[in-house]
C-alpha cells in the first residue's frame, strides 16, 4: 500500500480549537475502513515500518489517548499550557550562573566538539523524512537533474546528508556538508558512505565573518538547516542568515527544520539551565533556543533587521537593547558596524547597511509540527513541537559571480 502525501499537512493543517484539522475526514467510520496507522496489527500499521506515515493520525473526540503512543497536530490543553508557564517560572527563577554563562557561550564549537567525541554517528537516527518534508530534495537529485549544489549546515556526524546521498540518482549533485565540530566533520568523512564525488565535507561556524573554503556566493541551490539555527546565540542570527543569503542563487532555497516553543525538551529543562528567555545550556555543554513561528517569520524576512537598524541609526551615543538582545551602539564604540559588541564583548554580527531597501527571504511556508507522544502504561502525555519552513531567495536585484558547481577546485589546505 502506498503512503498518502501528507506532506503539507505537517507544515499547515493544525488542530482547530476542538482538536480537528480542516483536512481530517468528515466520516470516521472504523467500521468501514481501519487505516494502517490506526491498527493494532504490525503486519498492516504502515507507521511502524513508513516513515513518511506521519501526520494522519488524528486525535478526535471519541478517541481513547492512550489507545497507540503517538497522535500528530494535537495542541496542548489548557491544563497542560498552565504545566508549562509554571514551569518557565521555575527556570527563570533559578538561571544559570554568570561563570556558566560565559563558559558556555564563550567557546560554543567546544562543547558541540565534546558531544561528538562522546556520541558518534549512532546517536542520531538517520532522517528518512527529508524528500517527504523538502520535496525540492527529490528534484534535485532525480536522474538528469544537471548541476545542482546543496549546501548542509549543522551537519553533524552525517545523519542528513547521507541519507541524501542515499537516494540520489544525479550524476551532477554536490553535497557540501559543514559544522562547527572537527569532529564531526572527521566523523563524516570517516564514513564508509563517504564519497567524495559527490560529498565535501568541512568546518565552518555559519555565524562567522568567513564564507566556507572554497564555497563563492551566489552558486548554492538549496541550504539544509536541520535542528542548527537552536545552537546560535540570539546575537549570531543576523550574520547566520546574511550569510546563507550571500551564498544562494536568486531564487534559492532554504528548508528549516528546528524547535519550537514549548516542546517537551523546553518543558523539562531543569534548574541550572535557563540563560535568557527561550535560550537554554543542556547538561552536556551545548546550547538550544525554542522559536515560534511570528519570530522566525521576523528573523528570516528582515524585519527584526530593519527594527535593529533603526535603533542604531536613532542612537545618540548610548547603549541600545535591540530586539535581539544588548549591544553597543556604534555611536558609543566609535566603531563600525562590523565590531558591535554584546555585552560580554564578543563580536556580533553587523546591521544590513550593505543590502538596504532589500527583503531578506521570501516565506514559502512556515508552521509548526506537533505531535502527542504518550507512555501508554504510566498514562502519561508529552508534547512535542518543531517549526519548520521553507525560505525563498527573491530572484530579482542582485548579481551573481561565480561557477554553478560552486567551489573552487585545488588541494585542501
């Protein structure tokens, strides 16, 4: 049996205020028709052996929660939103301390660094959803697709890019996978998937003032951000997206995966951990920030650029907070805008003087993926919520330089 396309229903059918999605059926009949992931039978539930089963089953009014041990779109309750906003209370009461603070956001890339030597490819499950979810990762790597250049940033130990790889028939496809971690990308290129004919692998920091080596402006087709844009700090966004931005062709693609605002690992954060609102440090050294969906809108669009511009251009010498957090004026430092500061000094990315009166990335879809995980035999509910999107490169007003491969060739340094 073939899996239905439910595709769009992860990124725009939600739950309506009763529970139901506009695209749930109008008859229910069980009697009639048991659908896979509604059977009790391994033989028949497509959702344990189809990963792309996702997103049908719905939670209706009659139906018993603990009867399977997942249901998709369901919004928390009432009862379950109050759980959490006492439990933000509680995290916000009991921060982390400022020597954590800084240790932590000092030196990002050596945590994630650590967390590679300790957990290799096999913490990760491989992401078989991705052509499901981005179906331009279909198009591109079709048999006779030309040329085309996908970028991965947040690779990790290769938990994307392989399975990429895995269903690519293009002769003419080029994966450039790159992280932060060395070690990650030793990991990856370690692989016995590894091909370098149509995978390279570097490291980069996308928040850093450097393009990736080798990788020219303008020549990236499609940019994979999968569960990465939740390590930066607040501050790093703007040059993270600048960045993507210089490195895609007009009309390229963005497809975003990451957290959203009150999903479980929120939830569950413990005393110790909470930095700034929505931005947390786990137990292993790592960072991650929760999004809702007006932010990333904010973010990717421009508009939280344009509002940070402002501040600066109206600025008579003393210190703005921005909405991206506390920085240093460029009145108050007699510095340019490349070397505005936080308040722990380090430099953060500069305002878009360069790309005025220019939107950012046209929104192609932008929502949010839930699901109800249930531990059948302690009765117990947990929600899960990812955003996830698709940002557009507007086609028109720039210039271009550079071969449609994308790369530079010549030795690695």
């Amino acid at each position: 049996m073939t899996a239905p396309d439910i595709s769009a229903l992860s990124l725009h059918n939600t739950p309506t205020q009763s529970g139901q999605s506009d695209f749930m059926p109008q008859s229910t009949d069980a009697s009639s028709v048991l659908l896979p992931h509604r059977s009790h039978d391994p033989t028949k539930n497509l959702k344990r052996s189809d990963p792309f089963q996702f997103g049908s089953r719905y939670l209706l009014p009659d139906d018993n929660p603990y009867e399977f041990n997942a249901w998709d779109h369901v919004e928390p309750s009432a009862e379950d939103n109050a759980r959490f906003q006492s439990q933000l209370m509680a995290q916000r009461a009991a921060p982390v301390s400022d020597f954590d603070r800084n240790r932590f956001n000092g030196d990002p890339a050596k945590w994630w660094n650590r967390f590679y030597i300790n957990n290799t490819s096999n913490f990760f499950k491989d992401r078989k959803w991705l052509q499901q979810e981005f179906p331009v990762l279909k198009t591109m790597t079709r048999r006779g697709a030309g040329k085309k250049l996908l970028l991965e940033v947040g690779a990790g130990a290769g938990n994307t890019c392989f399975p990429v790889l895995k269903e690519n028939e293009n002769d003419d496809l080029m994966v450039y996978a790159c992280d932060f971690s060395p070690k990650a990308i030793d990991l990856i290129r370690s692989s016995a998937s590894f091909d370098p004919n149509h995978l390279r692998a570097e490291v980069w920091d996308v928040a850093s003032p450097d393009l990736p080596h080798r990788l020219e402006e303008g020549t990236v087709d499609v940019v994979l951000m999968v569960f990465i844009f939740s390590a930066l700090h607040p501050t790093q966004w703007d040059r993270a997206v600048r960045n993507i931005w210089k490195l895609l062709k007009p009309g390229g693609e963005v497809c975003f995966r990451d957290y959203g605002r009150g999903d479980l690992a929120q939830v569950r954060m413990k005393k110790g951990r909470w930095m700034e609102e929505n931005f947390y440090i786990r137990g292993d050294g790592t960072r991650v920030y929760f999004f809702d969906e007006d932010e990333l809108r904010s973010i990717w669009s421009g508009e939280a650029l344009e509002r940070s511009n402002l501040t600066d251009q109206e600025s008579t010498g003393q210190a703005e907070v921005d909405v991206r957090g506390t920085v240093e004026s460029r009145a108050a430092s007699g510095k340019d805008s490349e070397e505005a500061c936080d308040v722990n000094g380090k430099r953060i990315s500069p305002t878009m003087d360069s790309y005025e009166n220019v939107s950012l990335f046209e929104i192609e879809s932008l929502g949010v993926d839930r699901r109800l995980l249930i531990n059948r035999q302690k009765q117990l509910k947990m929600y899960r919520c990812w955003m996830q999107a698709r940002f557009r490169k507007p086609d028109t007003h720039y210039r271009v330089d550079g071969g449609s491969q994308g790369f530079q060739e010549g030795k690695t340094s």
